[in-house]
C-alpha cells in the first residue's frame, strides 16, 4: 500500500468523525486511526520477515514520535511497544550502498579515513555497520577508525558548532605572570629605630622643645641633665689630665662605658673643667616617636627618654594565605597602593618571608621594603599589595576559559577537528596573565575548546547517560558480532 492510499484513508477517517461529532472524535476515534495508519505505514516499510533481534528502543502506542530507551507508560496506562533491531527502518538498499561507494571514492586520496561502523543519533544502544537512518530519519553517525573509542566523545555537525558559538585555539608556550592581591600595613623599619637611655641615674634639667612626631637631625640638642656618676666620672678623667704621671685611658673609658657624648669629653680635655649640667643630643636623623621625659624629673638607668625612627626607608607587612605562599619569592617585585593616599604606587620588594604561620588566620607575613624619600608613608597605614613572580618561567598553559573546573577535577576540551571533541583530564598549575598553566593532560599544538565548552560537555554527559541505559548493549565501541 503506497502513501496516497494511507493518506486517503487517514482523510476519511477524519471527516467521518467529523460527521460524528468533533469532541467523540477527539477523544477515541483519532488515536485508534492514528495507530491504525501507523501500523499499516509500518507494515508497508518493514519486511515482512519475522521480527527478531533485541530490543533497541520502545515507541509510543498511537504512533506519535515519542520514544523511550526503556520500558515506559502512556498517561492512560497503556505500554510503549517494544522496538526489535529487525524492525527499525533501515536504509541500506542497493541503492544506498552505491551512493556509500560513490561518495567515498569522492573523498580526496590524502589522509583517508575508514569508518568502522555507524552508532545512533540519539545515543540510543544501537549499532549498524552500514549506513541507515532512525525511525525519526537521522542519519547515524559514523565511527572512524583511530577515534577514541570513549563514550564521552561528542561529534557535532558544522552547523550546530557554529549555531552554539563553538570557538577553539591552539595550545601555546607562554611566559605567565601571576600576581597576587593581598593586604598589608606599614611599620616602621626596625634597624632604623634608636631610642635615648642614660646608662646612670640622673636630674633631668630642662628639655629642648621637641615633642612626639618632630623631626630631628644627628648632634641637634634634646636635653640638659646632671648625672652624679658623670660628674664624678669626669672629675677623675680630669684629675688624670692634669697629673703627668697617670694614664687617663681607663677614665677615659669610663666616660665612654656611660654612654658620655664625645662633643662633652672634648669640651673636658680642652676646658680643664667638670660641667655642671651635660648637653645630651640625638643620635641620629628621625622622627620623635616616643617622648617620656619633662623637666625637673629624675630618670633612672635604664628608662628610654625618646625614641627616634628613620623613616626614610619602611616595611609594609604583607598577610599571604598558606595556599599562596609557594608563590611567593625572595626578591619578588611588589606594587603597593596606600588606601589614603589615593592614585599613587610604592615600589618594592620582598626582603623576607617568616618562618611562622598565624593558626588563626592561615596566613604568612612577607616584608617587604619600600623606599619613603618624602616621609608620606606613615606607621600602621593600610595598603593593597601585588606581588609578581621573580622570574616567571615559559610553561604550558590554555586561557583561563578552556578550563572546566569542578573543584575535584579539571578539564578541558580538545578540538580533534571534523566535528569531534573530546573532554580530557587535566592537571593545572599557576594561573596568569588569563592563562592557566596545564602540568598534564594536553601539549603544546593540541587545539582545546574556548566558548562553549560547557555545552560539549553537558553533551558528552548526556550521551553517555544514554549508553550507560542498556548494560549490556555496545558503549561506543564496535558493534558486538
């Protein structure tokens, strides 16, 4: 029975049950015609050989196109039929096979390719080793041979690649540059810290007017004072000048053991005489950081007066995660912007890494040391540092798109060309520069997936979701004999 018959009874039908009253027909009369003509379509496209082979698929009893890999259920209750390999539509007449020969002899001779057998469309268990068609007319896909034979891997048709925006690059060497974003605080440079300490007891005289946060230079005046040790200490260093027969190198020394600026035992050795008050001075160029002295006040040996600092050199105390921390080197660059001082950058270094990590926090000091000509950079600042390798090394690396990362596993997908793609395990390093460094899974030359790689890879799950559905059946592999 050709179609023109099938179609001039499915047209009677409809207008009989038109007669009859639309809602009768809708409701019972037009499924039982539709599975009526489905059944005599399929009994004129099927041989009529017995039905033999396993079950590939289950279709819906009224012949609509629904289809089901495993046993199913319409809503009325009624069982999907059952699909035998023997009774899928096929296509592999004589005609068919010539049209296979003509087009391979078409194919050019370079690079020929053989295909082993041809697999399902919809990743049904379903194997052919001719060219056929499904019961919804796909063609089945061909399986060359050399391809992967993983259930994961997805062929796509060039128009499908570019309705998805499928784009991929080569794999290349590249010189990455990884900086790493942390928060630091400015301190004080602790070698550049003095403080003012009498070695004696002593009467604090009169203080010269500085106070906390003044700059002061080497030598400038800071106080007046009276020290019985110093006195008594220069009397005898005085006595020993002016008698001929006695060294004075040990009161001398005694002088210096008490911390006695040289500028007061010169004014001893040339004026002959023991000052009533001594001229204390600062001991180097910096800022008063701590003053604890008034006048009239009696300071014990030991206590600090004043604390000077040079701040034309600082550190800037970096918090680095544990994780973070191997990518951080000795003498690494460093960029740092001051939060209040907005628009500018201090460059550095880092001069250290501590041997301790805070259990708290999880993280690491580095210092690092920053030039501070003009004295901006104050104590306890805050400031975003960059810390850069010290000498980034040419490695293998994919841009940061390429990289499907579950966070138990990483992956990307490789570009095999002709359509095919295949997921792949890899093992990454340090990211950079928008590359990530690949340590194993893919070379240098392979071409891997950078958009759309997440719609090849829900397709790649999907299809083997679908083979994994019948245990027994092939799984991408040849067909079974």
């Amino acid at each position: 029975m050709n179609r023109a018959i099938v179609g001039a009874l499915v047209l009677a039908a409809g207008v009989a049950a038109g007669a009859s009253g639309y809602a009768a027909g809708q409701r019972a009369l037009w499924p039982k015609v539709v599975q009526w003509a489905a059944t005599r379509w399929s009994s004129a496209a099927m041989p009529s050989a017995p039905a033999s082979g396993p079950v590939i698929y289950y279709r819906d009893p009224d012949g609509r196109p629904v289809y089901s890999a495993i046993p199913r259920q319409t809503s009325d209750g009624r069982a999907f039929n059952k699909v035998l390999s023997s009774q899928d539509a096929r296509f592999d007449s004589k005609q068919a096979a010539a049209a296979s020969v003509r087009s391979s002899a078409q194919k050019p001779a370079s690079n020929p390719q053989k295909i082993l057998f041809y697999r399902n469309p919809m990743g049904l268990p379903d194997t052919s080793k001719t060219p056929k068609k499904d019961s919804m007319g796909m063609d089945y896909i061909p399986v060359y041979a050399g391809a992967p034979k993983d259930a994961s891997m997805v062929n796509l048709s060039p128009g499908r690649i570019q309705r998805s925006g499928v784009k991929s690059q080569t794999v290349r060497v590249h010189q990455l540059v990884t900086r790493l974003h942390v928060p630091g605080v400015v301190q004080l440079d602790e070698r550049r810290v003095s403080v003012v300490a009498m070695r004696a007891d002593a009467f604090i005289d009169t203080v010269a007017n500085v106070t906390t946060g003044d700059f002061v230079h080497k030598g400038e005046p800071l106080l007046q004072l009276y020290s019985p040790d110093i006195a008594a200490a220069s009397a005898q260093y005085l006595s020993a000048l002016n008698s001929p027969g006695l060294d004075s190198r040990g009161a001398l020394r005694r002088l210096q053991n008490l911390a006695l600026p040289e500028t007061v035992i010169a004014q001893i050795r040339l004026t002959h005489k023991v000052p009533a008050n001594i001229t204390w001075t600062a001991p180097q160029d910096g800022v008063v950081v701590t003053r604890n002295i008034s006048a009239g006040m009696k300071a014990a040996a030991g206590d600090v007066l004043f604390r000077l600092a040079d701040i034309s050199t600082v550190w800037v105390i970096a918090d680095v995660p544990e994780y973070e921390l191997g990518s951080v080197k000795l003498g690494a660059l460093a960029d740092v912007a001051m939060r209040g001082l907005p628009g500018r950058s201090f460059k550095g270094h880092v001069s250290l890494i501590y041997p301790q990590i805070s259990t708290s926090t999880r993280s690491a000091k580095v210092r690092i040391e920053l030039a501070n000509p003009d004295g901006v950079l104050l104590p306890d600042m805050y400031g975003d540092v960059d810390i850069a390798d010290a000498e980034p090394a040419p490695v293998v690396a994919v841009p940061d798109d390429a990289v499907i990362d579950s966070g138990q596993r990483q992956m990307v997908i490789l570009d095999l060309g002709k359509g095919r793609f295949e997921p792949r395990l890899v093992e990454i390093g340090k990211r950079g520069s928008g590359f990530t460094q690949i340590r194993k899974g893919v070379k240098s030359g392979d071409r891997v997936v950078i958009a759309a790689n997440f719609l090849i890879d829900a397709e790649s799950n999907l299809q083997a979701a679908l083979r994994g559905l019948d245990a027994s059946g092939p799984t991408g592999g040849e067909p079974k004999p």
